[in-house]
C-alpha cells in the first residue's frame, strides 16, 4: 500500500469524544485526568480501556496524554476514544504531533472545544500500519518511561537517607541529643538557617527566546514548574537548584548543564547540593507564600527558613552518598532526552509516509 493510498479523514470519523466530569471528592487508587496529567486519585472511573485525554482549558489547553486502564477524566479534559479499526496509541502520536495548543479559542482563558477537534483533519494508512507505527514509537516511549521509573527509585533512595539521618536521626539513636528550638537534636549539630548552607538568588528575563529548540536557541529557559523555552545563551553551567518565586510554588528542579533560570524563580547554589535539595524539596511554601492573587515567596524567606544543621562529617557522608544515586539519575536523564529527540525526528516521518514500517516485522 503506497502512501498515495492513505485516506485523509477528520478525526470526528476516527475518535468519539467526550466531556470530562467534575472529579470526585473521595480518595481511592484510581487517577484522575485533569489537563496536565494525573491530578489525584479516586474510587471511581468514568473510563477504562485505551483513551486519550486532552487538555480543554487553561495554561495546559491542548495537552495529550493515553491511559489504558480506568481512570476518571476531570471536567478540564476531554476524553477521545478510538472507533473501529483504529489504533488509539496511533492516535495520540497523531494529536501529540498535532499542536492542539495553537488551535484554542480565547486569550485570556483559552479553550478547546470538541467542534474544533472533531474538525481537523489528518491522513490515515491502514488499520495494521497504524499498530506498527504505534508499536516502533511505543518502544522508545517505553525506554524513557523505564528511565523515569529508575530515576523515581533512586529519589525514594536518596529521601529516605535524607529522613532516616536528618529527621529521624536513626543513625545517633545511642549518642547524646539536646533540646534545641526544633526538638531534640544530636549533640554538636545546631539550628541555624537554609543561608547558612546555600546561596539564593533570582533568576533573570532572557532577551529573547523561542517555545521550540532549534540550533540557535538550544539552552533551556527554566520557568517555576518545567522548562517553558529555549534561549541562545547560558545563564548558569554548574549544579544548581531552581525553585519558584513567582505563580507556581513547590515544584524542585535539578539542572547540571547550561541553562537560564527565568525571572519567576530562585536560585540556589551550595557546597552541600544534595542536603540542600532535600531540604528544599521538604518545605511548605504555602506557608511561606506572601502574595495574594499571584503567589510569591522571596530570596529572605528562602535564606532565613530554619533547619538542623548536621556536623560536617555527615554533611560530607551525605553528599558522597546521595551523589552516586544522581550521578546514575543524571545518565537516565541524558539518555531520555536522546530518546526524545529521536522520537520527535521519526515521529513526523512515520506518520505522513516519508518512512514505511514493515508491518510484518512489528506485527
């Protein structure tokens, strides 16, 4: 079958939508869907089997993600369900490609309707072609979510020696504690603040910048919850920490390598990265949030928020530790985003023809 004789279709042909729902309020083990993701857990379903969900409203309007088990689609998403004799995974590499984020309506608050999604159009080869399209992506899907599976273990790892030194003192149950203002801690160790440890300054806004990598702009722009762009030049080129300072709160990022934290964040230095990691990964910014209608937490917060201050030989024993499980974290996450870019260089090629799977090999 040539590429000639793909059928081009609307989607309203090859997928039933459907609106999400208000989620639930009680808690179970069942995800729900809202724009971006899984947004917590319930004890009931309003879908099971092969679906995609997408973004409808908001700053995560055209995102696409596939389930294939029950979960409850939010009332920001909408479900999409696969007709006969169509692959739904084909489908989401379709709409991933797609860039349903330029097709809202509204500026304010953007919107994704089912009318504008029933009416695009995309090319469709047969049913068999379709499953091995999916499956040749699916594997390098698969490698990165392994990677992210490893990475998520050896932050387990990395926390609960974190927990079992530094909060539970496990280690010094037999030696001496004294009270301090945080409770009993061991002797030696003090109270002091996360300034004593690290340096924390605010990120800059970039001259200029683009929402996809190209050769020119390469280095990541890091906004207060992911990497949101990409500059031309490197703010920073050594560890550090990036959290918000501006909107989003919470949400600890790692980088190693060249990239411009932008003006809604933090930065945070240390000789002891990975103790200053854990700490800021355990604090409660909402108790430190000072904005109002638009969150806001400052460098003097940061650097006046109180923490046990361990000696320095077990802040070294730390390091050493933690930093061995990072350094295998760092070489997955270098290998995911070779496999990203991978898949997002075959991605298009497979799906308009430009290169043919062998059905007979994948199937």
């Amino acid at each position: 079958m040539s590429v000639s004789e793909w059928r081009e279709t609307n989607l309203d042909e090859v997928l039933s939508f459907y609106n999400g729902k208000k989620r639930p309020t009680e808690s179970g083990n069942i995800p729900v869907y809202g724009g971006n993701g899984i947004l917590s857990y319930c004890n009931s379903y309003n879908t099971e089997g092969e679906s995609l969900i997408i973004g409808r409203v908001g700053a995560y309007c055209g995102n696409v993600f596939y389930e294939n088990k029950k979960c409850w689609i939010s009332d920001n998403a909408i479900l999409a369900k696969a007709k006969t004799n169509v692959s739904c995974k084909f489908m989401y590499y379709i709409l991933k490609h797609t860039n349903l984020n330029d097709m809202h309506i509204g500026s304010s608050q953007p919107l994704l309707t089912q009318g504008i999604l029933k009416g695009l159009t995309t090319t469709m080869p047969r049913f068999a072609e379709q499953k091995a399209i999916a499956a040749t992506l699916s594997v390098l899907d698969d490698m990165i979510e392994l990677n992210n599976q490893i990475n998520k273990t050896l932050e387990e790892m990395a926390q609960a020696i974190f927990k079992s030194w530094f909060v539970d003192f496990e280690p010094f149950r037999d030696g001496n504690f004294e009270e301090s203002e945080l409770g009993l801690i061991p002797k030696g160790w003090k109270v002091g603040t996360f300034g004593e440890v690290a340096e924390i300054t605010s990120g800059k806004r970039p001259v200029s910048k683009q929402d996809k990598e190209t050769p020119d702009f390469y280095v990541p722009l890091v906004g207060a919850s992911c990497i949101m762009g990409y500059v031309n030049e490197a703010l920073y080129n050594e560890p550090i920490i990036v959290i918000g300072r501006v909107g989003t709160h919470g949400i600890v990022q790692r980088f190693n390598t060249q990239c411009w934290p932008s003006d809604n964040t933090l930065v945070i230095k240390s000789n002891h990265y990975e103790f200053a990691y854990q700490i800021l990964k355990g604090i409660d910014y909402r108790a430190l949030n000072r904005g109002s209608t638009q969150p806001l937490i400052t460098q003097t917060d940061i650097k006046n928020y109180k923490i046990v201050i361990p000696d320095s030989y077990y802040l070294s024993r730390f390091e050493d530790t933690v930093k061995t499980l990072y350094k295998q974290y760092t070489v997955n996450n270098s290998e995911s985003r070779l496999l990203e870019r991978s898949r997002d260089m075959i991605l298009p090629k497979l799906i308009n023809g430009e290169i043919r799977v062998p059905v007979d090999e994948v199937m």
